[in-house]
C-alpha cells in the first residue's frame, strides 16, 4: 500500500481513494465466523463506483471474496456502503 494513503494516526484509515481488497474470513474459536483479514489488491480509484466496476471486471463470480474500503466516515470505519 501507498504509505502517503495512511493515516498514521490509525493505519487501517485511507486518506485518498478507494481500493478493492481481499477478504479472508474464517472459525475463530469462541468468536464464529468472522473477518480474519484483508488485503488491498488494487487502487486507488476517484470513486467507490469506479472501484465497484473493476472489482467486477477482475473478479466476475468470485466477487465476494472482496470488498471496497475507503476514507473513514466519522466512526473510524473505512468498509462500504458509501
């Protein structure tokens, strides 16, 4: 990832754009069936919209294995919807 897209006040917070991530999900003991971890694959982009049509493009049936984050809203979370 870009260091100058982090916040280094919250390293999972973007600054500037949205980018199309790799989610990894799993049992975690106790807890269910939650998110392990993710990974930016591609991006930035200008808007979610644009970010939402690449992840299509690149990933068509698997889709769901990624998501879109972005800039923090005013709760800290950098997840969609946007």
């Amino acid at each position: 990832m870009i260091k100058s897209a982090i916040d280094p006040s919250n390293p999972y917070a973007l600054k500037d754009g949205y980018y199309i991530n790799s989610m990894y999900y799993g049992m975690v003991p106790g807890d269910g069936f939650e998110l392990i971890s993710s990974t930016v694959v591609s991006g930035p982009y200008d808007t979610a919209e644009l970010a939402e049509k690449e992840m299509q493009l690149q990933f068509g049936d698997e889709i769901w294995e990624y998501a879109i984050s972005g800039p923090a809203d005013k709760i800290g979370n950098i997840w969609g919807p946007f």
